[in-house]
C-alpha cells in the first residue's frame, strides 16, 4: 500500500513542479500585473501602459465638463432671441466650452505619450477655438441643433483622444 501511496504522492509533486513554467525558457511566468500594466517575461520590470492613467483621466473631464457645457446649450435655446438673456446664455455656453478645453489641455500636457499630448492638444485647440466663434454660436437656435453639437460635433472634436485610447 505504501508503494502506491509513494508512486501517486511522486506524480502530484511532479506536476505541481511543472505548472507555471514556460516550456520553452523553463523560466517561471511574471506575476499576473496590475490593471494598466503590461504582462513581461519572468525577470523583467513590467511596463505601465500610457493609456492607463490617461484614457479615464480623460473620461472624468469629459463627465464633468460636457453637463454644463450640454446645460448652457439648451439654455441658449429657451431663451428669447436678441435679449440681454440669450447673450448672457451665449457667454456661458463659451466659458463651459473654454472651459472643457482648458481641462483637457491640462491633463493631456502631462501624458507621458507623445501621441496622447499631440491629440490632446489637437482637441484642446478645436474646443477654444469654437469657444470664440460667434458663427458656431449663432447656428445654435433649437433643441435639434443642441443635440447634434452634443452628439456629432463633440465626438468630431474628440476624435484624436478616441483614436488614441481605443
């Protein structure tokens, strides 16, 4: 009986042995790594993935400046044309706008990718561009025109950042 025993316990310290190894370099995996790291062969540091910290830095601004950039909008709709109110709503909607921009140039300014500077940048400069056009203001007139701001213009506007995180 105790052969058996001996011949089973032999073969289970085998296999455990050989689980976790890379048969090809016998080398023993890296630990699994973090959310936002890079898995590396066994030995080496692993590498942090640029996109890890920037990607959701950008998706905070975006949830907080995009409502109150969308609120201003809509105020600029419901307000009478030409009154002390509708410029007072255009004046807000610029600063929600500039705003944005501002935010995410701050943030993108840090990124330590190049390509995540370059489109942050990129997307900066359109935004505070837009921000002083009265002509981009001037076609915002009902609910419709609020939404295709919000929904095409905007992704327009973000698309380098998008590319760079997707």
């Amino acid at each position: 009986m105790r052969r058996p025993l001996l011949i089973v316990t032999a073969g289970m310290i085998a296999l455990t042995a050989a689980c976790g190894t890379d048969r090809a370099t016998d080398a023993i995996p890296a630990v699994q790594p973090a959310p936002g790291q890079v898995a590396t062969r066994a030995g080496t540091a692993p590498s942090i993935d640029p996109r890890a910290a920037f990607c959701p830095a950008i998706g905070e601004v975006y949830s907080a400046r995009l409502g109150p950039f969308a609120a201003a909008l809509s105020r600029m709709t419901t307000v009478p044309s030409g009154s002390g109110e509708a410029e007072a709503a255009r004046d807000e909607a610029r600063k929600a706008l500039g705003s944005f921009a501002a935010e995410i140039r701050s943030v993108t300014a840090t990124a330590t990718a190049a390509e995540a500077r370059q489109a942050g940048a990129k997307v900066a400069d359109a935004m505070a561009a837009k921000s002083t056009d009265d002509k981009f203001f001037g076609g915002i007139r009902t609910g419709e025109d609020v939404e295709k701001v919000l929904g095409t213009t905007v992704t327009g506007w973000l698309e380098p950042i998008d590319k760079y995180c997707a």
